[in-house]
DNA sequence: CAAGAATTGTGCGTGTGCGCAAATTTGCGT
DNA sequence: ACGCAAATTTGCGCACACGCACAATTCTTG
C-alpha cells in the first residue's frame, strides 16, 4: 500500500538493483575500484551493461549503494516514530544519529575502501543529498501540514516551503559532517598506518546538528500556534 | 592581497575562463544548446577541446556561468559589508536577495534559454553549491571566530561547524527557492505562452529563507555571549 | 641575469553516460 | 485464457569527462 505499484514488477526491480549493488562491492573489493569495470559488474548480476546505467549513474554510486542502503527512507521512519511529545529537533537530530551510527551490515574493510578512495568519499557524501525527499515529507507530517496526501512535491499545503527548506538544511548539515568526518579519519589513517573507524560519528553529527535546532523549534512552535488558531 | 596570487597568471586564466563562458554562451544562443559541440565552444574560445575540460567539466556549466557569473564571490561581500548593528539573519538574507534580483547583464533571451532546457535548469540550480564556501567565511567573520585568518577549512576556530552548517542549511534554502521558482515559470511559460521573468523572487527567496533565521539569530546570540565571557 | 621550480595548455587514449528505437516482459481488462 | 497497453531491457552509437605524459610559459631565487 506504500510503495509497491505492480507487485512483481518493482520486486525484480529492487532484485536486480540489489545484485548489481552487491556486485559491484564484492568486485570492488576483491579487485581494486580502478580495475572494476562496468561490463564487469553487469555480467555479474547478470544483466546488460547498458541496464546497469539504468540503475546507476556511476560505478561509485553501485559499490556506495551497496553501503548506504535505503538510508533515505529508514530516517524518513524513525523521524515518523518517534512519539509526539519530543520536540521536532529533537526527533530528527536522534534519528539521523541512529540511522548513521548503526553500522547495519557495512564490512569495516568496505568503509575502509570507501574512506580511501577521492572518487568513493565523494560518492558516498553524495548520498545524504537522497534523504532530501523522504525527510521533507516526514518534516511536513510533524508539523501537521494538514492539508491532505501529497507526497510533497504538489503546492496544496499550507506553508509548502518549510519542511523542504528544514529538510534540505538538515541534509546540508549532515554532509558537512560527514565531509569532516571523511577528512579527519583519512588523514589519520595516513597519519597512524592503521584505520581509526570514527572520532565518535555520533557526537560529531549532535554537535553539526545543533546549530539548527532554533529553527526546527521556532518552526514547530509556530505551526503549533497557527493550528491552535 | 585578497585573490591575486601571482598576477599575470591568474589574469590570464580568468581571461580564457571569460572567452570560454562568453563563447559558449553566444553559440548555445545562436543555434540550439543541443547544436553546440564542445569542440565548438573551445574552438570558439582559442583554446584546445582539453583545456576546455580544465575549466569547466560539462557543456552546462559553461554556459551557466556566463549568466551567474561571480554571484558567490559578491554574495560572500554583500554579507561582509552590512554593518554590524543589523542582525545576522537580516544580513544574510538581505545580501542574497540583493544578489539574486539584481539582473546584472544577463539577457532575457539568456535568462529564457535556461529557465526552458532542463540540462540548463539542472546546472543553474547546482550553482547555488558554489557560494556556500565563500559564504561560510563571511558568516565565521561576522560570528567573530578570532582565531586567525583560517580560510575556512582550517581547525583552528572556537567552534568550526556553525558556520559550515549555516552557509550550508542558505545554499541549501536558495537552491530550493530556485527549484520552485524554476518549476513555476516552467509551468506559466507552458501554459502562457509568453515568458513570465518571475513572480517576485525576492519575496519567494526571503519566504524559503525565513525558517532559517531563527538558527542564524541564536547562532549570532551564542557568539556573543561566548565573547562577553 | 640565468637557472630552476611551478603552473598552465595540449594530444592521446580509454572508459563511460546516455539518447534512441526495437524487442521482450509484465499488468490488466474482458 | 487471450490480447492489448505500459513498462523494462537491450543493442547501438556518439559525444564527452578525465588521467597521463609532455611542451611552453611564467614566477622565484641566487
């Protein structure tokens, strides 16, 4: 009832872009990146190469995907679930916290290719950019845009630019984290000879994130005060 | 003794860079923006097809910039020059609606070629990417981080992300504003039939902007308190 | 003023992104 | 069960982005 169009259609669609994700990492990472070609990850799943451009734009964003996951949409839900009395900030600071810090599946010598790599960083902080979307619908649902079931990109709502504007700065803000995050690690790689996997993700993110709390807060408020009205 | 690093070489690297936008502008104009070859364009400009690719890496983001022109350079000025007594959110705000309303040279027919092809729009939109480092800069200024003359990607300052994440969350605010102002003078120009040049930007860029005062506001109060201590 | 260092323009080759149109698969109505 | 419409895959071809090595020009230092 969410998501799915067809039934078998997007199913073997989500199959074949998964086997072309795991794919292209299990080849990135036997091989090095460079001597992965695209032909290559596409007769590995199976599929034509001019189809494996139809899911992917890069070889980059293939071997990231296969890291990242659907991030997008399990921030979109864990800002959905968390209960209405904490505060908007709060709420979306948390989730963000949760859905980067749980490792999920992501190999350390993955993470480790990744951080290495110019062309692999770059995809990878390329990928908060894709939380855009979900989180401005999430944003818009807390702050009870009321105004029926666009999926946010139709003009009906109240005030249509809020939650995307929120949105769009809290992905901003996430990427200027991870820029950070990606810069320090890797130079202390080259420093220490040995991986460090993190001066502590979390705090980092609640520490780039807080600067924006006043406006998720200010925003919740007058949303609060305007449906009182 | 702000960019000049060593005058005749910069000079004539802003030279070509001036010959390649203005080239690629007048022959994306003269025929179709699909009738252009970057070999024209490099042609058009004296230069080699590859020198070209040293200074711009699509054919799209040639002819942009010979409309945006210098616009984070003098978004990042505009910020620096308001005085002091005007709060941080006015300035900010105040300084990129200055820059965006102000036509400057761009033609209308210019202005029309972009707003129609959605290559174009695409690149146009991604412009906004490039005042963010200027911008963080003059916002680290103006929050008074007296630690040194860092330009910005340095450690050295009291609390290195703020002013990261507010350029961010405006180049982020702007770019949004610019996705609706583009989807909407699309649609009116479909509809219509003749080119409507905006329905007032600069309120649709102060309205998208507003959301993030609040975090500009108190970032500005918690640098003040922080200096008085 | 001369030699060295650094930066920029250039040619070449390779891999890749993507538009287009034909072929195949899937969904749906009857 | 069958056929029509929509969506997806695939092959083809072209233009292009970019790494690499090298020549030319400009800045620096003794």
């Amino acid at each position: 009832m969410t998501t799915r169009r067809t039934g078998l259609r997007e199913q073997k669609k989500q199959a074949t872009r998964q086997a072309l994700r795991a794919a292209a990492l299990r080849l990135a990472l036997e091989r090095g990146p460079d001597n992965v070609r695209v032909d290559d990850i596409a007769e590995a799943a199976g599929v034509s190469p001019r189809t494996y451009n139809n899911y992917f734009s890069s070889r980059e964003q293939a071997i990231v995907a296969a890291v990242t996951g659907e991030r997008e949409a399990r921030v979109a839900a864990a800002v959905a679930d968390r209960p209405g009395g904490v505060g908007l900030a709060d709420a979306v600071i948390e989730a963000i916290v949760d859905q980067y810090t749980a490792p999920g599946e992501p190999g350390q010598d993955a993470l480790l290719l990744i951080t290495t790599r110019p062309a692999l960083r770059d995809a990878f902080i390329d990928t908060t950019a894709a939380i855009e979307h979900p989180l401005t619908d999430a944003i818009a649902e807390r702050l009870g845009d009321g105004a029926g079931a666009g999926d946010g990109d139709g003009d009906g709502e109240r005030d249509p630019h809020t939650a995307r504007v929120l949105a769009a700065s809290v992905a901003a803000a996430v990427r200027v984290a991870l820029e950070h995050w990606l810069r320090t690690t890797a130079a202390s790689v080259t420093a220490g000879g040995l991986v460090v996997p993190s001066g502590s993700l979390p705090d980092l993110l609640r520490a780039t994130l807080a600067p924006l709390a006043p406006a998720l807060d200010a925003a919740e408020q007058r949303a609060l005060r305007r449906r009182r009205r």
